[in-house]
C-alpha cells in the first residue's frame, strides 16, 4: 500500500469526439479538441510546472509558471489556457522557460514563510514541489512589507485557513465556485492586498460557506489545511472506499497512517461525485472512533436490569437460544429482523437469508419502509422495475430540470452542485415543495423559473393538474406513447386526467398554487428537448405516496422523458445504501432482485439454493410487527443498524411495542434509543471497519472497503453468520465476495456483477445481466421492464389525507433534514457538525409567530392528535402561512412524538410530512421529553454499571 | 392485530383502485394488493372481522375481503 496520489492533468479533460495531433518535446501526442496543452502533456508524462492550475477547476492561467514556447509562434503562452491545435510543436523546457519560472518562483517564496520542515503540508505542499522542480536555490529579494503576520482563521472545526501561506492562485474561489456552486469566496482587495475572503471578509463560520472542503483540497499549499493532518502529520497510504452518508454515495479515499483516518478525500474517479464531497462525507467519519462506541457484547434479562458485558460466544448462544424459546412458545412467525441502509449489500442479503431460511418465515423488512418503499411500489408497476432511471451525470443534458418534495442541497449536496452547475448553464428549474427550499433562490446564479408553493399532502392534485394540461393541451410524445407504452392503459388514464376536477383551476383550491403557475410549469416541462424529474421524500412520505411516484411515471412517459440521456425520472436516497437495502430482498414480500415470494419459479429457486424450507406467504412490514408485538403475535426482534425507536412515526406506540417483545437483539456501533429496550447488543462495525457493497440512488455498486479492524472484532455480516450458525442455518462465508457471487448467481439483474469487476472497473451500475456487461447508466432504453415490454399508465385519483387542520390543530408540521445532520444522527451529531446545527428548531412564518406571540428563539409546544414535544422556534418566511417545519436529528426533540400513525396506502411509508398541530408558547419540556430524558438517563446508567462490572 | 388498523389500511388500498370505474376489476386490484402484501395473521384477522361485522370497511374494501383466499 502507498499513498498512491491521483495524477493531476492540470485542465478537466474535454470530450470533443474530434481529435488533433501536436508535438510536444519531440513527442508525438494526440487529444480531443480543446484540451489544454498542459494536459495533453500531462497525458503522455510531460509534467509542466504549475501553481494556479488543478484539473477540478478550469484554467486561469495568473501564476506564468506554465508557460510554454510554441515552434514558430512568439511570447510564452500559459499551457494551461492554451488550447492543443493541430501541428503544433511545443517546447516545455529551454533555459529562457526555466528563467522565467525561476524568477516567478522566487516571488513567490520572497513573501511565503520558510518554516517547510514544521509545515503541516511538508510533503504535499505543490509550492515546495515547483520549487524543487525550477530549481530554486535563492531568493535575492528582502521585502520591506510581506503577509508573513496574517493572522490565522481556525473558526471551522475542520480545517484551518493561514493567509500567511496564501500565494494567492485562486484555486479555492475557483472550487468554491465552480465545483461546489456556493461563492463563499472571492479575492478581496488588488495588487499587494489581494486576499481570500470568505463572504464579506468573515471569519469561514461566519460566512456563506458550506464546508463541503473543495477549497481546502484545491490549495497547493498549507494555507487551507485540514486539522486532522495538522495534528497527526501526512498520511502514508491511502484505500478507496464509499461514504456511509446519503444516496449519492461518493467515492472517497481514506488516507491513513496505520488504522487512522488522517482524512477523507473524494476520489477523482469516483463516478457519483468526480471528487467532490460534502461536509458530511468529507469531515464528520470521527463518529466511528468516538468514546460511545461499544465494543464488547452486552446482555441482560430485562430493561430495567443493567447490562452484564459478556464473551462473543455467549452474547450469541442467548441471543440464538431466546430467538428459539419464542418460536416454540409463539409460534414461527413470532419473530423477525430489521436490516438497515446503513448496512452493506452482502449484510442485507444474509440477514434476510437467515430470516427466510434460519427463523422460516418472511418477517424481514428495512428502514426504506419508512422512506422509499413508494418509490419501490410506483416505479415497480409503471416500468417494471423498482429504481430510478438515470445515472447522475444526466442531469447535464437536462434542459428542465422538476425538483418535487426534494432538497437536494442539504440532502444530497454533491449531486445538488452537479444540479446547479447544469442550472447555471441554462437549464431551467421547477420547483414544486411548500417551502423555499435554497435551489427557488438561495443559490448563487440559480433561480426557479416555477416555485409551485404547494399545501403539503395535495401532491397527486398538482401532479393530476401537470398532466392534465399535458393531455388537453396536446403536448403528449404520441410517438413515444404508441411505441414504448400499454397503450390501453394510456387511452383509460388519457381520458381519467382530461377531466375538469383535475385541470389547474380546479385543483388551485386544494394545492393552493395558481392554476397560471401550473399551466405554464407544465408547459416548460412538456415542451423541453430533454425534461428530468428529481423527487425526494416530500413525494413518498405521504398517504397517497405511491399515487405520487405513479403520477411523475406518468407524467414522464406521457412527454417521452424516459429512455435516453437527461430525462427519467430519478428518487433521490435518502441514506446510502436504500436502492441496495431494497435490492437484496429486505422487503417482507419480495425475494432479492423484487421478486415476490409467492413466485413459484423464484420460490423453487431460492429453497433449492438455500436449501431450505421457505415460506411463500409475505411477511410483516416494521408497523405491522408493533401491532403484532402489543398482540402477542410477534415477540423477538433482531435489528440491525436501523433506530426504530427514533426514526419511526408515533414513537409512543413503537416504545410500547419494543417493550412488549421478550426479546430484542440491536447490533449497531452505539447505544442507540432502540438499544435501550435491547436485550441482547451485539457492537457492530462501522462502515471503515468491513468489506462490502453499497449501491446508490444510480444503482451504482461501490466497493467499500476495511481500512481499520472492527472495534468489536468482527465484521457485521460475520455476526450474522455467527447467529446463524448458532441457530442450526450454516451459513460459511470466507469473505463479503461470496456472499456477492451468491447474489449474481440467483439475481439476473446482478448476474455479471462481481468483486473482481468492481475493482477493474471502479463501481457497476445494475442492471448487469453478463460477465461482458459494464453495467446499465440508463434504463428502458429500448423496453421498459415489465413482462410485455411496455409502460403501464395508471388511475392516479387525489384522496385527501385523513390528518385534517382543525380548530384544535390548525397548522400543518412538514419534516426535513439539514446538510449538516444525517437523519437521526446517531452519526453526526458525534461529530464537530453540531457546530452548524446543535438542535432542532420549529420554522414558523412570520404572520403565525404574530399571531402566537412568539419570536424567534421561544420554546414553544407542538401538539398534534398523537403527542406533544417542545422545540426552539425560529421565525422564517421560508415556510408558508399554516405550514411549520423541523428537522428530527436530535432524539430528545420528539419529532416523531407529533407524526401520527398514518401512511401510505400501499406500502405503509408514514406521513411524516403532514401532520396537523398547534403551536403555543411554553415554559418548560413536554411531558413526553421529561420521561424520556429520565428513561434515557436511567439506560445509560444501566449501561455504565454494565461496563463497570465487565 | 388492531382491527381499526386493519380496517383503514384496507380502506385506504380500496380508495387508490376505486378509481377504475369497473368494480370488479378495482375489487380484484384491492384484493390482490392484500394478498401479495399482508401478513397471513392480517389477512385472517380481517376476514373474521369482515365475515363477524364489516360495517367500517367501503364498498370496494368489504368486496376484496369477502373473497380473501383464506391463508391456513
């Protein structure tokens, strides 16, 4: 193993499809049109020196260290800005070359601090490097007035900004800029004052600045400099591996000293991020080695007893041996497990094996029940196929680009900078959700041409209205129709959405946007060359989720957008591995690659595979368990990675189900709010601690990779296998590889996927029918995937949710997450993020705040039909009149104390996003809060005895 | 199992299919979405209560579940 730096080119590459061929030193090199003759230097080893030139950011050419001579042209032109022409013959070293870069050189180090050998970037500092390479020995100028004093800005938990050693390149405005589209930077000043300036001369935590750490990785020197390598030195080798964060699932290189992260820098070849990160990914991985990490086996008879730590052997045999005292004194199907997207690929697959084959019955589900499993369902029924359509480089040929219930800049922000590079382009942006979220105009350059300011829960009106001006207005691809879709099913649903009740002047009154608004929206989206819909859980959380992902499928096959680059209709994940979690058969009725149980062909299958006895009924879904553990029906549980007993609506009840179970098995890295009802803890392995998969919301099959032992001694699929083998299932597993061939040979969508392709090939998105396959970027190119090949159009009727605003609860709670906070954030706020965002705030407009008497900063009490929690407010117009907003990271907060047990019709996913409350000032915690930090408190002292006496 | 529970989720199910205009084909939708999603002890307790009582399920609901293969 070796550092193994990423080769910098200097310039992006260009994919111009015409090439030319130059000369460069006496050899002969041949690049696309418009590539830089730094690069196509670079590319055959021809290294130019240079300081203001990255190849993340496009040319710039300030510093003159690049210049080259051209044969038969005059002056020294910068490689960098000069683009190869066919012909040409360039010099890039000669005595007059190595003058003038010397003698730049030498300006730079005349006011640069000489301290290299106690310079945290001693060893990958670029300036040092160019140094070297012009062959700088002196430096004859003794300047009366340098920056040597600057003062340094360590505001930023994560990096530390030192003017002192600025050279001033622009490269971190540039990135700030270009790569990550924020403009928190800019040079402040001219001549010898020029300076980096975040925002308007601020400190980093005071400015604009999103800490996504593109600056700090674009400077060539130690002026932006990570903390983390500030205090432990260079790393000395480095693995590649996939952030444990959100649905775009970068590609990161851990850079190590020993088993130490030193960092986490977003890999160049990464094909979700093209080395971009966010600050999640990027900076918040010290979760994995923080103090509450447990990583001994705990267990104990009940939960009001304190936990006795205990060998591996013996945490298992209880667990097996109370999973089995169930089953013979309730039955089968009285237990079951939860697996989790913060589980790898290969974990999921044998968990929901041990379930199905190990307890014999099909009692498996996972978290995406309560996110995406409309999205499944929807997407399922209308192209046969439970997943989104594009990879996330189509975003760059969309000219319309609908964003519904998604907040792409705090929930996938790497993706949301690739989004708002193609806005700034050009593309035009709707947006439909009923708050202004930072895409309407709260990004530099970007503006929505559309904000559809909906009344949260009326979705399938307004999309009912998109496509009724559509089909009545003859925007319709009839080509694409006729050819790629059910055609009786178009004719029914064509006649179904020309009705009157659901034009945009009949449907204003529900959704509360103007009929103008949606008539012209649906014209921009109808009539773009290439139109592409994004969605989030603002579209699934809801009764009527799955009506929603069919009215987008709908409406995308009705224009044509499916099939081809920068259209399609694409689920943004929330975590990161929801498309894999799904793909490996964690739902209760489906068998890996959505196949349901009670398919003959499959079930003969997978019993003849496994070679077991497999059960064809579906199994219960994670709110049907709840009502089954307070019946009595359903009295063990094994979890992994998942936190039921925060993350789920109408958490009193899920409390109570958990507490009614005889036993509960939590494998995870902390004492999570669910292990707290636990029985049996079983410490987990953090996602830099094993070998596996995750796939994102691109389908995309990344490698993850173990850069450090597992604090607990195992891996969790090892765990797993051990409960397994315990219970009577062999299960014999050498390495995560087998257990992915495994999942090949019984899956056709992964049928050419492989670790060792994976590796060749850097990631592989499904479907991969074949060893010669590289995997699909874009789906139902030619056929969709239903069995007749065709699209299906379905009856998309709104029902109006149940969860009414009334005199008692007149405005309604919508929920979301923030950029700096990963969902519950077990995770974060483990982390220095909590600088950015410390607690959960109630947003409320301006006129209900008035109304209330509140301003912002007054704790105020939420109450809704199924319980109260009280939160600080903050007084926003971002949120409309009657709509209220929080986030839900932080466990004492209670979110989901008020979200009530409503869900959709045909998956069950809560209705986080409508809830009915009212909201009144309050001097002290809600009754439900004041419990819960006394259980909470209590649970921790069980678990300090439990270590204590261990 | 909660029966309320039971009831609305059913109802909710027959509300998406109620808006096929054939009954019989919407009844057959309803039907099949339990089959291929609830959990036998679901579908039992449902039935019973459809056969027992029935009155707080819809038309298009109390239809699908009056011809619920039943699971053993």
């Amino acid at each position: 193993m070796s550092i193994n730096k990423e080769q910098d080119f200097g310039t992006p590459a260009k994919t111009a499809t015409e090439s030319v061929t130059l000369e460069i030193d006496g050899f002969q090199v041949t690049a696309p049109a418009g590539t830089s003759v730094m690069r196509a230097a670079a590319s055959i080893g021809i290294e130019i020196p240079k300081l203001c030139a990255t190849d993340s950011i496009e040319p710039f050419g300030s510093c003159r260290l690049c210049v080259v001579e051209i044969q038969g042209g005059r002056g020294m032109p910068a490689s960098c800005t000069t683009p190869v022409a066919e012909g040409l013959k360039i010099i890039t070293q000669s005595k007059r070359l190595a003058d003038v870069r010397r003698g730049v050189m030498e300006l730079y180090i005349s006011d640069h601090p000489l301290d290299c050998l106690t310079c945290s970037a001693n060893g990958d500092c670029e300036l040092q490097d160019m140094a070297g390479a012009v062959g700088l020995r002196e430096v004859r100028y003794n300047p009366v007035k340098t920056h040597l004093d600057a003062i340094k800005d360590e505001s930023n938990p994560y990096f530390s900004f030192d003017p002192s050693k600025c050279i001033v390149c622009s490269r971190c405005v540039r990135a700030c800029e270009e790569t990550q589209g924020t403009f928190a930077l800019t040079i402040d000043g001219r001549g010898f004052d020029s300076k980096v300036a975040p925002s308007q001369n601020q400190a980093f935590m005071d400015s604009e600045c999103v800490s996504c750490g593109a600056c700090v990785q674009a400077c060539p020197t130690a002026t932006l400099m990570e903390k983390s390598v500030i205090d432990h030195g260079q790393p000395e080798h480095a693995i590649i591996t996939t952030c444990a964060y959100c649905g775009v699932g970068c590609s990161f290189r851990a850079e190590m000293k020993g088993e130490q992260v030193i960092r986490m820098v977003p890999h160049k070849d990464g094909k979700a991020n093209h080395g971009h990160s966010c600050v999640k990914g990027r900076f918040a991985f010290g979760y994995a080695t923080h103090k509450d990490r447990i990583t001994k086996p705990m267990i104990r008879a009940s939960i009001k007893d304190a936990w006795r730590e205990v060998s591996w052997e013996e945490a298992i045999n209880h667990a097996a041996s109370e999973l089995k005292r169930i089953q013979q004194k309730y039955g089968k199907d009285s237990i079951g497990g939860i697996t989790s997207s913060r589980c790898t690929n290969e974990e999921v697959y044998i968990m929901q094996k041990l379930i199905r084959a190990g307890f014999g019955n099909n009692n498996v589900d996972t978290c995406a029940r309560v996110c995406h499993s409309p999205t499944g369902y929807g997407l399922k029924q209308t192209f046969g196929e439970s997943s989104g359509t594009q990879d996330f480089d189509s975003v760059m040929k969309a000219d319309v680009i609908l964003v519904i219930g998604a907040n792409p800049t705090d929930g996938h922000p790497v993706f949301a900078s690739l989004m708002k590079k193609r806005l700034r382009q050009g593309a035009k942006l709707i947006v439909a959700d009923p708050r202004e979220i930072d895409l309407v105009k709260n990004s530099p350059h970007v503006e929505a041409n559309f904000h559809l300011k909906l009344r949260p829960g009326s979705n399938v009106a307004l999309i009912n209205a998109l496509a009724h001006v559509v089909v009545t207005e003859k925007l319709l691809d009839e080509d694409f129709v006729n050819a790629r879709c059910d055609v009786s099913s178009f004719t029914k649903w064509e006649t179904f959405i020309a009705q009157e009740h659901h034009s945009p002047e009949a449907t204003e009154s529900i959704t509360g946007v103007p009929a103008t608004d949606v008539r012209a929206a649906a014209r921009l989206y109808a009539t773009a060359n290439n139109a592409a819909i994004y969605y989030g859980l603002g579209v699934t959380e809801h009764s009527q989720g799955s009506t929603m992902v069919i009215g987008i499928a709908n409406l995308a096959m009705a224009t044509g957008n499916l099939g081809r680059v920068g259209v399609g209709v694409n689920p943004l994940r929330g975590q990161n591995n929801v498309q894999g979690s799904c793909d490996m058969g964690s739902f209760p009725h489906e068998f890996p690659g959505y196949r349901h149980v009670s398919d003959s062909k499959t079930h003969q299958l997978f019993e003849s595979a496994w070679q077991a006895k497999l059960s064809s009924e579906p199994g219960l879904r994670i709110p049907n368990m709840f009502e089954a553990a307070l019946d009595k029906s359903f009295m063990g549980l094994y979890c992994e990675g998942e936190d039921i007993a925060q993350s789920d609506p109408d958490i009193q009840h899920v409390h109570s189900a958990l507490r009614a179970m005889e036993c509960v098995i939590v494998q995870d890295i902390f004492l999570n709010e669910t292990a707290k009802f636990a029985h049996v803890f079983l410490p987990g392995a953090s996602f830099l601690e094993k070998n596996g998969t995750f796939t994102n919301a691109e389908r995309r099959i990344s490698p993850v990779r173990k850069v450090m032992s597992p604090l607990g001694g195992y891996q969790d699929w090892e765990i797993t296998q051990m409960l397994s083998n315990v219970l009577g299932y062999p299960m014999n597993y050498k390495h995560p590889s087998e257990i992915m061939d495994e999942i090949a040979s019984l899956t056709p969508t992964f049928a050419g996927v492989s670790y060792e392709k994976i590796d060749k090939l850097g990631s592989i998105q499904w479907p991969c029918y074949d060893e010669d396959s590289v995997g699909t970027p874009i789906m139902h190119e030619q056929t969709f995937m239903r069995d007749n090949g065709k699209g299906l159009f379905m009856l998309t009727e709104y029902v109006a949710t149940q969860e009414r605003t009334t005199r008692k609860f007149p405005l309604i709670l919508t929920t979301g997450r923030i950029l700096s906070q990963y969902n519950v954030g077990a995770q974060t706020r483990r982390t220095d993020n909590v600088a950015w965002h410390a607690e959960d705030r109630l947003e409320i407009h301006p006129h209900d705040a008035e109304d209330r008497g509140l301003k912002t900063g007054d704790w105020v009490g939420i109450t809704s039909r199924a319980g109260e929690t009280v939160l600080r407010t903050l007084i926003s117009d971002r949120v409309q009149p009657g709509v209220v907003y929080t986030t839900f990271h932080f466990p004492e907060s209670g979110a989901n104390v008020i979200t009530t047990d409503n869900s959709d019709w045909a998956t069950n996913c809560p209705e986080y996003k409508v809830t009915a409350v009212q909201v009144s000032k309050v001097s002290h915690p809600s009754e439900w809060q004041k419990e819960y930090l006394s259980f909470s408190e209590n649970q921790l002292e069980l678990l300090e005895q439990g270590i204590q006496n261990g | 199992m909660k029966i309320e529970r039971l009831i609305k989720m059913a109802n909710d199910i027959g509300d998406f299919f109620n808006a096929e205009s054939n009954k019989e084909i919407a009844a057959e939708g309803v039907k099949k979405h339990i089959l291929r999603s609830w959990d036998p002890r679901m579908r039992r307790a449902i039935f019973s209560y459809y056969q027992e009582d029935g009155s707080q399920l819809s038309d298009l609901a109390k239809k699908a579940v009056s011809t619920l293969d039943q699971p053993e």
